[in-house]
C-alpha cells in the first residue's frame, strides 16, 4: 500500500495528463481559439437542480466593513465556467476556450471527483451538427482513436427506443415510473420522481451505458424540458438544441447552441428555482451579470464543455477516476 502522502495517479499517467494538455493547445490554436482564464470562485450559483455548489466563506477585512453587513461574503466554486464564458463572448472575445478546474458537490463515484477538469469552448457561428463533429474530431485526438472512423449518431428518442423500446416524448411520469422501476430503480424513490428526473436517471443507469461501445457515439435533440441553457429547435420546439458524446458507455462531453434571450434564459433560471425549492434545495438567486450580458447582445454560439479526466480514463482503460488525478479530494 503506498503511503498516504503519495499521488493516486502514477507519474506516467501524470506525464500523459500535460502531453493531452498540449494536445488540446494545438488543437485550438489550429483553428485560431483563444485561450481565457475565468474565476473559480464566483458570486452566484447555478439554478441546475442536479448540479450543486460548494460554498466558500471569505471573512471580512479588518478595518473594512464586512458585506453583508456583520458577516462574511459567500461565494461559490464554480461548477463551469460557462457564465463567465458567455460574459467575454458578450464583450466581443470571439472564439474561445478554456482549460478549468471546476467544483461539484453530491457527486462521488468511479467517475465523480468533487474537482475536476473540463476543456470548454464556444464557436461563433456554429451550429449543432458543426459543435459536434469538432467535439468528436477533439476526442479522437484525446483518445488516440482514428479520425477515419465517423462518430455514430442517434437522437434522444432514437436511443431510448433502441435500449427501452419505449419513445420518451410520448411517456408520461407514471409510464417512466413504471419503466424506471422494471429497470431496478427504489419503488420509494420512483415515486419521489418528477417526470425528468426519470428521464435523468434511465438515461443514466440503463441508455447512456450501451452507448459508443464500438466507435464515439453522438447523442442529440433532447427533449425541450432537457434543454438546459441551449436553444430549442426552431423546427420543433419540443426539442432542444443539445448533444453529448459518449465512449465505451461514459459520457464525455454535453454541449448546445447556446440561448441567446435573455427573457427566455431568466424564465428557465426561475423554473429551476422552483424545482429546487421543490426538492428542499438551496435557491438561490439568477446571476444577473449573465443576463446583463445577454441583454447586452450575445451572438449566434455554439459551446461544449468535455470532461479531460473522463477522456485520460478511457485513454488508459482505468476504472476509478482517482488512478487519472494526482490527489483527489479525499487525499488533497
């Protein structure tokens, strides 16, 4: 057993780690993408329900008064940093990227770390099919898997059909209860679902893991209530305008065109709210610099946001997301 001071990651996968790293560089920097540095600590939290924040405390300066007044300042570590993205697309940055270090919490598993690594980037002018086949040509490259191959691609309903025989637009929250439940969800805890959340969870423990077993898999148009913060399809607005990538059954990368309305955005923001009291969870308050910026004017985008340990995983064939990150949480 190694020492507990020790690095969980072998010193060649480490090495591997900074190679992918120049790896993503070259990649953007072919195709002229500028690389930004934005905050890991932030003074909003997300309104995703299934997303949740870890909270940093500052304490107040002395001799300078505390805000808010006779306390620390809260922030946030920022789960993506999508919203300080969308602010320099806003200002005009053009293409970008980043490299980041992001925050989750209520997420441990094989292939959960609460800090983890994400390459996210934004294409003027893109549109879905144009964000995906980049994503895809990025992960050959991550991957080490042949640019000759093309990505398999499904639609949401496709693949419901395919693995549950069953069309996910067309089931109500009881049929998914009931689906969900001959799949080994809790009874119990079927019962506790709403509608999308069932949807989440079949996705994620019987659809997604049948998913790019032979070659990368491109999963798109989500249903509408999936949409996140992308655009819904102008042909058929119960569908959004959303894809993720999955390999050998993990899901590597979600991405949009992303929603420009800032009336549009600041009524999601207010749903998600309410969910979030409606699952007993913080709820907290839209991050008004984003919606400025919105207002303001954000062009025609596509984002993705691509999960490095996942990749580096699969690259390497490891099991458990701690043999890919010098110290995880638990050690760090």
């Amino acid at each position: 057993m190694s020492a507990a001071w020790q690095p969980s990651a072998p010193l060649s996968t480490l090495r591997l780690r900074a190679r992918l790293f120049e790896t993503t560089r070259r990649f953007f920097a072919a195709r002229g993408v500028l690389e930004v540095d934005t905050p890991a600590l932030v003074g909003c939290a997300v309104s995703e329900p299934n997303l949740h924040c870890a909270e940093v405390y500052l304490p107040a300066v002395p001799g300078r008064p505390a805000r808010p007044p006779g306390g620390s300042q809260v922030r946030f570590l920022t789960t993506s940093p999508e919203y300080a993205m969308k602010r320099l697309l806003a200002a005009g940055s053009g293409d970008i990227y980043q490299l980041s270090h992001v925050f989750r919490g209520a997420e441990t598993s094989r292939l959960h770390n609460a800090e983890f690594t994400l390459i996210e980037w934004y294409r003027l002018g893109f549109g879905l099919q144009q964000m995906m086949l980049e994503t895809a040509q990025l992960a050959c490259e991550l991957l080490a898997l042949s640019p000759d191959v093309p990505p398999q691609q499904l639609t949401y309903a496709q693949a419901f059909e395919r693995e549950l025989g069953a069309d996910p637009m067309r089931l109500d929250a009881p049929a998914l209860r009931q689906l969900a439940v001959a799949h080994a969800l809790d009874p119990t805890l079927a019962q506790r679902c709403e509608r999308d959340e069932l949807l989440d969870w079949l996705m994620g423990a019987v659809v997604g893991p049948h998913l790019g077993r032979e070659q990368l898999c491109l999963l798109h148009h989500y249903p509408a209530s999936q949409a996140a913060l992308a655009r819904l399809d102008p042909q058929d607005r119960s569908l959004a305008l959303r894809f993720e990538l999955y390999y050998r059954g993990v899901e590597l990368a979600n991405g949009f065109e992303e929603l420009t309305d800032e009336p549009e955005q600041r009524a999601r923001f207010q749903a998600e709210r309410r969910e979030r009291r409606r699952r007993s969870q913080p709820a907290h308050p839209p991050d008004e610099r984003l919606l400025a910026a919105l207002a303001h004017g954000l062009p025609p985008v596509a984002g993705v946001a691509l999960g490095f340990d996942r990749a580096l995983m699969l690259r390497l064939g490891a099991r458990d997301i701690r043999e890919v990150i010098a110290f995880p949480t638990d050690s760090a």
